[in-house]
C-alpha cells in the first residue's frame, strides 16, 4: 500500500495517523510606521524630560535666592522685634521717669508757693485805688494811715515796712493795687479784721474816700491779704465755686485758700485747680 493510501486510510495503518507539518506564518500585526510612531513618542517624552529638567535647573537657582530672602525677613523681623522690644523698654523708662519729674516738680512748685506765702505773710494788698499825680511813698503810707483811722484801727507809719503800688504791663491799666508789708502778721490780721468789720456794720462799705480822696471818692476798694499768683487764681475759682454751688463761706488765711458749704459742713481747703472743677462738676 502506498504512502497515500495510508494517508488515506488511517486505519490502515493501525489507527495511527501522521500529522501534517507544522508551520506558523509570521504575525504581520505591528508595522514599521507603528514602530516609527513608537519612536517618536519616546523621542517627545525624553526631550520633555530634557526641557523639564532644563526648567529646573532654572527654577533652582530663583528658589534659592527665595530662600535666601526670606532668611533675610526673617532676620529683620527678629532684629526689628528685638528693637521693638528695646524701644518700649526704653518708653517705659521715659514714662517712669516723667512721672518722678513731674511728681518732683509739683513738690517743687509747692515749696516755692509755701516760701512765697510765707514771704508775703505780712502784707495787705488794697485794690481799685485810684492813681493820683505825683505819688509818692508817703502818700501812699498817708493813705493808710487815713483808712486805718476811719476803720478804727490805727497803724503808724514805723507799723509799715514797706508800700507800693504795683506796676502793670499794660499801658492802659488804671487802678492797680497797692502792696503794704505790715511789720508783723498781728498788724496785718488785726487790719483785716477792722475792715471786714466795718463792711459788715455800716452800709456805707468801703471806698476811696475812707482813704482821703476828695475825687473820686465813691470808688469802691477792697483790703485783702496780698495772695501768690496761684493763690489769687484759686481764690478766684473758689468764689466762682461757691457762688454757682451756693457755699455760705470762701475766704483766704494766710495765704490759703478755703470753702464750706455751711456752719455744720467740714472746711474745705483748696489746693488746686482740678479740686475745684471736681466740687465743681462732681456730685
């Protein structure tokens, strides 16, 4: 029997069969423009990487010099805190000083207006007399001498120990005040007594003519104990407190100024100015 028989016949052949050749045809799928396009892909994705990769090494440099800037704000914060710091200390300082200078000074100014009340411990001051022509120390101590007798205290003239009248910077000032320094406080005090007493007795108060004027002799003078500068503005402030707070009493001694309400209320002694705006305007 042939070969092809056998082929042909598998049982012929005792059931065996001989397989046919084996042969895979080549897979033609991927084609040399997939290949290509391949290519061409990696190629854009290294020169990406390349371009990324330049732009870093650009970038870098610019972060460092970020970096070195904000340690350089960095720096000027902590020095500027620290300066801060210094300052405020130092405005501290300043400010503890400045209220022991200002409490140096009030103690201070206290003692200069004690050693000026006690220097002007003596002395009387009348005001609104009128200026004559000619005026002189002797008849200015005349004057008093006059008044003294009309108020039934007589001051002699070795009581005087000095007398002025005091000048005005403005050249229009009429009436300025005359100064009597007494030679003792008891001769002071005893003058104003007699004066307040005859203000209080008779209707006829006060005036030029109970100093011996013969014109204007109706011009009203007032006898007060001569008072330091920041004495005649607390005294003044005080009569305006008393007479808008109804105070039944404001009156000066030895240079100080005092207020009561009544006969059964405390005396108030007038030390400053923030006191009076406090009676004042307090309730």
């Amino acid at each position: 029997m042939s070969v092809c028989e056998l082929e042909a016949s598998p049982e012929a052949c005792g059931g065996v069969t001989t397989p046919t050749s084996y042969v895979f045809a080549r897979d033609k799928s991927v084609t040399t423009d997939d290949f290509n396009k391949f290519k061409e892909e990696i190629r854009e994705m290294v020169q990406s990487m390349l371009s990324t990769h330049n732009e870093l090494k650009t970038i870098t440099p610019t972060l460092v010099a970020i970096q070195q800037t904000n340690l350089n704000i960095e720096s000027s914060i902590a020095f500027l805190t620290s300066q801060n710091a210094e300052l405020k200390n130092k405005i501290e300082q300043f400010e503890t000083q400045s209220k022991k200078d200002r409490e140096h000074i009030a103690m201070l100014e206290d003692r200069v207006e004690e050693l000026q009340r006690n220097y002007r411990k003596n002395n009387l001051e009348i005001k609104n007399v009128p200026k004559t022509k000619d005026e002189t120390r002797d008849s200015l101590v005349n004057m008093v001498s006059t008044l003294s007798k009309n108020i039934g205290c007589n001051v002699l003239k070795s009581d005087i120990k000095d007398i002025y009248r005091i000048k005005s910077s403005r050249s229009d000032a009429k009436n300025t005040s005359i100064i009597i320094e007494t030679t003792s406080t008891l001769i002071k005090n005893d003058f104003l007594k007699m004066c307040k007493s005859h203000n209080v007795k008779r209707k006829e108060k006060l005036c030029a003519k109970h100093l011996g004027f013969t014109t204007n002799e109706d011009t009203p003078i007032f006898i007060s104990e001569q008072l330091t500068v920041k004495g005649s503005r607390l005294f003044f402030l005080a009569r305006d407190l008393a007479k808008t707070k109804s105070y039944k009493f404001c009156w000066t001694s030895f240079g100080k100024v005092y207020v009561r309400k009544d006969d059964n209320t405390p005396i108030i002694l007038i030390k400053n100015e923030s006191q009076v705006h406090h009676l004042l305007h307090g309730a």
